[in-house]
C-alpha cells in the first residue's frame, strides 16, 4: 500500500507540474509567460503604429518537438471534459463576449479558440478572412481592436517565417515566454503563405475583401488604419516572403502539368487527411502567387502559365477548372486521386472559389458552376439540417492516426461553422439573380444564430445531427472567433439589394 501510496502521489506531482506548465505556456492564460512580441498604437493622423518589444526564437529539435506534442494532447483531452463555458446574452451580447475573448491587443496572437492556443499560420487566410472587412457593424473600438490584432498576429507570422530562413510550418506552439516550435500537422502546409499574402493585401487595399463580396453598402463604415503598417510588413519582410513563396511554388507545382503534385502530401484546412492534389490546394496556390503579385513582391511564375514574362492566371485558372469541374455532378472534385474522380467525391471546400474570388459571380460561366454547385449540395442535403457538411462520407482509409482513431468524422460527415459560411455568401451573391438564393440564405444564417443562443458560443463544427461535435476524445472548441465571418455574412444579406440597382 505505501509503495501504491508513493506512486499516486508522484503521478498527481507529475501532472500538476504538467498543467502548470502548459498553462504557463498558453498564451491565453492569466498566469500566461507568452506576452505580445509586437504591441499597437495610433499616430496623429489614426494611422496604427506597429512596433516590435520583444524578440522571439524558433527552437527545433526531438525533444522540443515531443513537448509540444504534450501539450497540444493534454489541451486538446482535458476540454473535452473542462470546456469552454458558454457565454450568457443574446446574439449580439455572445458575439460580443467571444471578440472580448478572441481579439485582445494584450496577447500576442490571435487563435481559433478553446484547445488551440498554438499559433496556426492558415488562420487568418481562411478562418478569420473577414476580419479587416470594415463594412460589419461595431463599436468603433471593436474595429480598431480587429485591425491591431490582425497586425500583431501577422508581424508574428512574419518574424518565426524569418527566424526560419522562409521555411514554412502549419503551427507554430511556444514551449516557454519566447521561444516556439514549428510543426507541421501533418505535412508541408499549403495555405500558410496565403494566409500571409492574403492578409497583407486586405491591410493595405480598403476594397480587396468587398470585390470579391460586394455588398450596396457604397461607404465603408471605417477607415482602414493598417495602411501604412501593413506595407512597412511587406518591406521588412520582402526578401523572406519572396523565398518562401518561390521555395513552395517549386515544391508543389508540377512542371508538366501546371497542377499540385499528385506524388506530395500537403496540410491545408483539412489537415487530417491525405489527398493527392487537391481541388483546396490548387485554388490556394493560384491565389498565393496572385496575393503576392498584387503586393509587389517578385515572384517566379511557374513555366506553364508564364506569358510574356508575366503570370497568365486566366490560364491558371482554366487549367484548374478544366481538370476538377465535374459537370455531370456539378461539383469541383475533391482531389486527382483515381478514387475521387472515379466517385466524384464532393467536398465543402469548393466555395472558397467565392471569397478568394476564383470564381466571379458576375460572369455568367461563372455564375453557371456556382449554381449547380448550390443545387448538388441541396440535391444531397448537404445543407441540412443546416450547412456546411465538408464531405458526404468518411474517408477513413485516407485519414491520418489520430483523427482516424479518435475522431473520425472530424473532417467528414460534419458539419464546420467556416464552410457554413462560405456556402451561404455564395447563396448571398446569387441572390442578386434569383431571390430564392436569399431565402435559403436566410434560412441558414437562422439556423447559425439559434446555435449561438442555444451554446452560448460560436462552435468550431457539428455532427451530422447539428448536435455539437463530440466524441470521447476531442470536442468542439465553442469561442471561436470565426463568428467574424457569420457577422460578415449578416451584413451581405442584410445589404444585398442594390447590387442590381
């Protein structure tokens, strides 16, 4: 019994120095080490004023890696039996708690939420894509507070790219008060640098969000104060981001065919499975090399579209459409593996077309595929109870350990709060020619506002049932920030009318 006794209290020794020390190291926490590395302010005319207080390390070894491995698997079990709490009010007063929460000048970085404390570089590229969209309805503090986190979590990205001489990484986890580790869940990311250059581009252009959404709204409700933040981001960091982005060109594209390489694995927003040139990938690559273009920085166009010394991105474009349209189904195909084009496998993920403005809702080819993509998600039921699900089916052979065993419709049959979102913007823009767009539109963004009263939050994603996604070993994170995105999307349905006046 004494020898029992001893080692009950070692364990319980052992693991609150485990809590104690993961706590410290999330940057979320109040007893947190982690402080900003970056801090905001405002010059005379309201221009934000970016400015670096701390220096920060990248530390890559076994060791490093497996401590944060730790971590990340202590965080992500303990919340599914002490999660998040769910936020009292009404809609406005729940979304108004998880900005609070989220968006905080007085932490480093912004992060999806609850388990995820790490710092994923995708985040603000896909998740977050409508935070610097000044036409959503707040407080004029609330909007500054956006602008300066968007800024300090971007200087970071760009620093850890820099302290990695351009190497990429999906995740980047710190493991004391300044020094992270670089990770990538699984496999070389494909939309870290998008995420980047997308960002960048939206600092700096007040109108790049709302050419792709358009709404009647003619003023915007703020002024864009990341201007001149933003360009001096692009300046510091220039020669990094120009490597890195020409370094991942050459990794991923194929020569031959213009496409991702089928023979690569690479981590993207649904980073749990394997797939071979994925629609997700192509569209992300066509639009990191336009980004970064846009943004001046020089980039090697691949062989294949290069025209006269310049990127051919019509081509780019047709050249990707002609191989994953399925005009049959009406669905761009998941990947180029022999299994999805022989099962024409559909995922949530083609309506990034909309925000990423791949594909223009005012050109009528265009137009075209983008309602025969809305008519065989709803063909499917897709939508129901409300939408998105990211796929029809679980693809277990393809998942990787963890998700394949733990949680195994995490990126199958469920449904995600993000593709929810971009599915009904597309509704929103084809309401301009069918109002019947607008209903179903409507009818979704009812279905997401019931889910914040009744969760008190804005979950990460659903089960099949639109129950909250839980098995036993992973839950939905319930504050994540990406409400911003269902805020964006209210606003578009709220002022869709004009747009054919």
């Amino acid at each position: 019994m004494k020898k029992l006794f001893s080692l009950i209290v070692f364990l319980i020794i052992i693991f609150s120095l485990g809590f104690w020390w993961v706590d410290k190291n999330n940057p979320y926490s109040k007893n947190t080490w982690v402080k900003p590395f970056f801090t905001t302010s405002f010059d005379k005319n309201g221009q934000i004023i970016l400015k670096k207080t701390r220096n920060l390390y990248v530390f890559n070894s076994p060791f490093s890696k497996l401590l944060m491995y730790f971590q990340s698997i202590f965080r992500v079990e303990t919340d599914v039996y002490f999660s998040e709490r769910p936020f009292k009010g009404n809609e406005q007063q729940i979304i108004d708690q998880i900005h609070n929460e989220r968006f905080n000048v007085n932490t480093p970085y912004t992060i999806s939420g609850g388990h995820f404390p790490d710092l994923y570089v995708r985040n603000f590229g896909v998740f977050y894509s409508a935070m610097l969209d000044s036409r959503i309805p707040s407080s004029k503090s609330d909007w500054e507070t956006r602008q300066r986190v968007t800024l300090q979590t971007i200087a970071i990205d760009l620093e850890l790219l820099k302290q990695t001489n351009g190497q990429e990484y999906t995740t980047f986890t710190p493991i004391n008060s300044n020094t992270f580790v670089g990770t990538n869940f699984n496999t070389y990311p494909s939309d870290s640098l998008f995420a980047i250059v997308y960002t960048l581009n939206a600092a700096i252009n007040p109108n790049f969000i709302s050419i792709s959404l358009p709404a009647k709204i003619n003023d915007f409700n703020y002024s864009l104060q990341t201007t001149n933040a933003a360009k001096n981001l692009v300046s510091t960091y220039k020669l990094t981001l120009t490597k890195a982005i020409n370094n991942y060109l050459i990794y991923v594209i194929d020569s031959n065919t213009g496409l991702i390489k089928k023979d690569i694995t690479l981590s993207s927003a649904r980073d749990s499975i394997k797939r071979q040139s994925s629609f997700y990938d192509n569209v992300i690559a066509w639009g990191t090399a336009k980004d970064a273009i846009s943004l001046g920085l020089k980039i090697n166009c691949p062989n294949f579209y290069l025209n006269s010394n310049s990127c051919d991105f019509n081509k780019w474009k047709e050249n990707i459409i002609k191989n994953f349209w399925d005009d049959r189904d009406g669905l761009f195909i998941n990947d180029l593996s022999s299994e999805s084009i022989k099962n024409h496998e559909y995922t949530g993920e083609e309506f990034i077309v909309t925000s990423l403005n791949f594909l223009d809702f005012r050109n009528s080819d265009d137009r075209a595929k983008l309602i025969k993509m809305v008519n065989y998600v709803q063909k499917n039921n897709l939508d129901k109870p409300f939408p998105l699900f990211y796929a029809q089916k679980d693809e277990v052979n393809n998942l990787y350990f963890f998700v394949h065993y733990f949680a195994t419709s995490y990126m199958g049959q469920s449904i995600w709060s993000h593709l929810g979102q971009e599915y009904i913007e597309t509704l929103i823009l084809l309401g301009n020619y069918d109002p019947k767009f607008l209903s179903d539109a409507e009818s979704g963004l009812d279905a997401y506002k019931n889910n914040i009263l009744k969760y008190g939050g804005y979950p990460e994603l659903y089960d099949k049932n639109g129950n909250i996604f839980k098995t036993p070993f992973y839950k939905s994170m319930l504050h994540t920030g990406w409400v911003i995105n269902y805020e964006q999307a209210k606003m578009m349905l709220e002022n869709t009318t004009m747009l054919n006046q």
